[in-house]
C-alpha cells in the first residue's frame, strides 16, 4: 500500500495574489494532482508543462505528459493511447483561477488557456506593490567569483567570471537569499617569496616609505628573472616563503604591502562595474590546511607517490588525483581548495558552494568534490555549483590581445568602450539633447552596460567573441538597442503629460484591462518574469534572462505599433489618453528595470 501523498495547497482565489507568482509551479501543481488521481499505482508520473510557443490554436501553457504516461502505462501491459490519457487527466483537473479553458489536442497535449482576470489581477498587483519576488526558502549561499591573482594581470577571463558572478549574486539577493561573495584572490603562491626577496633588495625602507611599485607586473618580471638567473637570490626567495607562512612579521608586513598595489588596481575595475565583493585570499586559509591536511592524514584517504602526499576522487582511482602536500611539504591549489570547502560548508553553513571560474578548471572542481564526499565533508545533499565559462576571443577568433601581442589591461578596455559609448552617442546627435551630466550617465551606462550585456547575453559555456562593434550595435538584442527601448517606454506617459500621480488616480478607478490582442500578449510575457527568475536561480544560466528582456521589449514594439496610448490629431494635440495602456507601458517599464538592475546594468531615464 503506498502511503498518501501530500495534495500540494493550490490558488484558490486571484485576491490572494500578491506580487508576483510563478504560473508554471502552479500549473505544476495542478496537473500533479490531476495525473496522481487519475493513475494513482504509477510511480511519479512525469508532469510535463511547456509554453506552448507563437500559435495561439495551443493555448498559453501546454501539459504533455500524456504521452510518456501512456508509454509507462504500456510497460504495465495496459492498452491505452495518449489521447484517452489526456482525456483522463483533463477530467480530474482541480478549477484555478489561473485557468479559463483547457483541452485535449492532437496525440493528448492538453492546451492551457490562461484566464485574463488572473493576468490582469497579476499585473495590476505589480503597479501596487512593485515588482516582488517570487517567494522561495532562503538559504545560505556562497558564490566564489572573480579572484583575481595578486601581482599578476587581472586579465578578460577574471572580468567575465565578475560580470557573471556578480550576477549571480544579484538575482540570488533579489530572492532574498543570504549570499556571501568572495573574492579568492591568489595571495599566497611561492611567487611571494621572490616578490618579498626583491622587495627587500630594492626598498630596504619599504616599511616606512612606500615604495614605488605601483606597476607591479615590471616588478613582477625583474624579480622572476633574479629568480631563474641567480642561484642564491633563489635560494632567498625559497626561505621567504618559509618565513611568510610561518608569520613572521616582517615577511608579512612585505607581504601585505604588495597585495595592497594590486588589491587597489582590482578596486578600480570594481568600482567602474560596481562590483560588491569580500576579499578572502588563499592565504586566509592557511591554518585551515593544515587542519585539513591533518584530517584526510587521519582518514587514510593520502598516499605517497614519488614524495608527495596525493588523494583520488574515487577508489578506483580514475581521473586525475588531488596533490594534497608537495614533496617540498608545501600546500597547492587543490589544498586551499579542500580547506575552501570545510570553511565554507562549516563555519558559513553554505548550502549552495558556487565557483565562477573557466571552464578548464571544470575538472579541478569535479575532483574537489568527489575528494570532499569522500572525506565527508561534503554530506549527502551538498553538492558544489561550477558555473564555468568559455575564453574570450578577439574578432579574428584567436585568443584576444592588443594588436602588438599583449594582455590587454581591462582599465584600457573600459576606457575604450567610453570612448566608442561617447562616438556612439554623439553619431546620434545625443549630445545636442542631453545636458553634459546626462551624457555622462548615459556614457557610462552604454559603455559597462554593453561589456556586461555581450558577455552575459551568450550562453556562458561557450566562447565568447569581444567585439565593441557587436556590442555597441543599437539594432538586435544588445544593451544599446534595450537601454534605449526602455527610455522610450518611459518617456511615452512623460510626452503626454502624465504625471505617475495622475496615473496612480486613474489605476484605482479602473486598471490594467487587456482588451486588444497585442496587450493581452504583452501580459502574458510579463507574467513570466518570476518564471525565467527561478529558472536562472536554478541553472545559473544568465543568457535565458537576456532572452526574456529581448523578448519583452519586441513584444512592447508590436503592441505599441498596434494601439495607441495617447491619440493626437492633425495639429498635434492630445484628444484622448489611453490610461490603462500607460499603466501597462509603466508595468513592462518596471520589469525590464529589474531585469537589468539583475544584470548589473544601470539605467538611465534620457539617453
Ligand atoms: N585565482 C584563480 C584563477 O585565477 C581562480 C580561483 C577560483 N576560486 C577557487 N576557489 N579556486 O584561476
């Protein structure tokens, strides 16, 4: 006898709608109840609910799992075909407000038909009380991101691991989730020890004046190559490391100094992108190592090979192993990443452990984790999150330099998108418009915006080609052409006259209605803001709310084309003033703001 299942609580009345609500977990919902009344013996029936696309013959939402429920049906030797199931499950429907018709099509798809009560009761709340979040559980997330390498270039790979992080952590906040953002800057490699000898050396005072090195990479290269040329400067470098991580004051007064240089540089990146982040270095973990070293010693899981201390991710011993503790007794990357975990899974209870790195370290993540299961740090349930990205390449599809062949410094690649964001604007004759102020916000906000747009708008796995012309297109799905689509719409109620208060006293008497076909389209778009949300929490693909947004603003164009919002006669006079089609302009106005406030792309009211 199978126990009873818990019947999901479902929506009984539209008044009970605040904010938003994600139509598909709903329908869900419902659909789970009808397909476990009509088939109770089967063991979880697939719930299967789709969009069902352009053609409105299908309906808004589709439920297709009558298909795979026949087939299941038919393994238990039972005769049956998909439409007779749909017919099945169609019958045992629980009434939503949601819903105002559903049938069966074709071979059993059930076409859901929205009911516009409910859409427009959706809407309207949005108009009241802003644009909510769906409401989930909050957790306790940890997103490790950008990490950057101390005295080494921070180059495009790190910008697109910021870019898309900070993201991350923007809709995960806008859910209300508890996120920790974490810098896990590279502060702690045997590279310090030669820094720290070359300090030394050349600035013997560097504690009471501070030192020129303010192009720390010119530091970087002189010391590496003392390093390889000079046997006892080597020698030096190798005991400076010793002495740093045994804390010796000096060792760390030096050390601190030069992470500083480079922490400021990091800092101006941030600051232009408006990036939040704690820094939380290797070197933070260093104690922590030495706990964990003494951990996996303790459970057997280290074994010798060729001097050093290795661990496998599984018994079988396949891929390739973690190097725990180096024949010198030194720690490596995959050590501060085991003492990482701990930290992270207990002392900041994370329940989600997100990575934001290229995907070549996909397999130093993967090896990470089956190690942490394995020793039991990670528990049944816990799992990490390696959202990784492709490499960024110049226009001729090779890896992107500068045209004499270096690293591009990421300051100069801002400057430049100023200064093609300013070209850009100016060939529109903006700066004839736009007071100097306004000019300069809308510089900066096409200029970091398009960076960030081009970057998340592709799908992250792959590689992404870097192109400013691509990006500053004012045509397609690009930061430009949206940025601007979203000034227009605010600009629609302002050229009428409208002030919001006025709006606001007309929305009471009467709000949103969705007569004509391309309003009740463009609500319907609207309403899947929550939908695309929750999707991206889960998958932490950004490129999914690119699409909406893209989407959202041709859905606006259609309706705008069709219906008038405000009618003027031959001289240019306002006659009439469509009222519920401006509430529905400053809906679609308020999501799309949300939706690039999630990006980290600021907005600008003229441009
Ligand atoms: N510093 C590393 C790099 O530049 C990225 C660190 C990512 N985070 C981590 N916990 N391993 O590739």
């Amino acid at each position: 006898v199978k126990a009873p299942k818990n019947r999901p609580t479902l929506i009984t009345n539209i008044k009970s709608i605040e904010g938003t609500i994600c139509v598909v977990d709903e329908l869900k919902k419902i659909f789970t109840i009808a397909i476990e009344s009509a088939y109770p013996d089967l063991e979880d029936p697939p719930v299967v609910i789709t969009l069902s696309g352009n053609n409105p013959k299908f309906g808004d939402y589709q439920c297709n799992s009558a298909m795979p429920i026949s087939q299941l049906l038919k393994a238990k030797n039972i005769q049956t075909n998909p439409r007779e199931v749909g017919n099945n499950i169609l019958i045992r429907t629980p009434s939503s407000p949601l819903i105002q018709k559903l049938e069966v099509a074709g071979a059993g798809f059930l076409n859901i038909y929205l009911n516009k009560l409910f859409v427009e009761h959706v809407l309207n709340s949005i108009l009241r009380f802003g644009v909510k979040p769906p409401p989930v559980k909050r957790n306790r997330i940890v997103v490790d991101f950008s990490s950057p390498n101390i005295a080494k270039e921070m180059h495009v790979g790190h910008l697109r691991s910021t870019i898309i992080g900070d993201s991350i952590c923007r809709v995960l906040e806008f859910l209300n989730h508890d996120v920790l953002r974490i810098n896990h800057l590279g502060d702690w490699g045997t590279q310090f020890g030669m820094l720290i000898a070359h300090l030394q050396d050349k600035f013997p005072d560097y504690k009471t004046h501070s030192p020129p090195i303010s192009d720390l990479q010119a530091f970087y290269k002189e010391s590496k190559k003392r390093f390889d040329e000079d046997e006892d400067f080597k020698k030096r470098a190798y005991a400076c490391v010793v002495e740093l991580q045994s804390g010796h004051p000096d060792y760390t007064a030096a050390w601190k100094l030069i992470c500083e240089v480079s922490r400021q540089e990091f800092q101006k990146v941030y600051d232009r992108l408006d990036i939040k982040i704690i820094d939380r270095g290797e070197s933070f973990y260093q104690s922590r190592m030495d706990t964990v070293v003494k951990e996996l010693k303790e459970k057997g899981l280290l074994e010798e090979d060729e001097g050093r201390l290795i661990m496998w991710g599984s018994t079988e011993q396949t891929g390739i192993p973690l190097t725990i503790v180096k024949s010198d007794g030194g720690y490596t990357y995959d050590t501060s990443d085991m003492a990482t975990i701990k930290q992270r899974v207990e002392e900041e209870n994370g329940e989600r452990l997100i990575y934001v790195t290229d995907v070549g370290q996909y397999t130093h993540f993967a090896t990470i984790e089956a190690c942490a299961r394995r020793a039991g740090i990670l528990k049944d349930g816990q799992k990490i999150e390696h959202v990784g990205f492709g490499v960024v390449l110049g226009e001729d599809k090779k890896k992107f330099k500068t045209r004499s062949g270096d690293t591009i410094k990421l300051i100069d690649l801002m400057d430049e998108g100023l200064k093609r964001a300013l070209d850009k604007l100016v060939e529109k004759g903006r700066d004839k418009v736009l007071t100097p102020e306004e000019l300069k916000q809308a510089q900066e906000a096409v200029a970091y915006g398009c960076i960030k747009y081009a970057d998340l708008s592709h799908n992250r796995i792959n590689d992404y080609i870097f192109s400013f012309d691509k990006m500053l297109d004012d045509k397609g799905n690009t930061a430009v052409y949206l940025l601007y689509a979203l000034t227009r719409i605010q600009s629609i109620s302002r050229t009428a006259q409208v002030s919001f208060d006025t709006l606001m006293t007309e929305f009471e008497k009467s709000g949103i209605k969705l007569t004509h076909d391309a309003e009740w389209k463009l609500g319907k778009v609207l309403l899947r803001f929550p939908e695309v949300i929750l999707k991206v929490t889960n998958d932490l693909y950004l490129h999914s709310l690119c699409e909406y947004l893209y989407e959202i603003s041709s859905t606006f164009t259609e309706f705008y084309d069709k219906c008038y919002c405000v009618e003027k006669d031959k001289t240019g006079n306002v006659i009439k003033i469509f009222y519920e089609r401006l509430m529905l302009c400053e809906v679609t106005a308020r999501i799309m703001t949300k939706c690039f406030e999630i990006l980290g792309i600021k907005t600008v009211s003229k441009m």
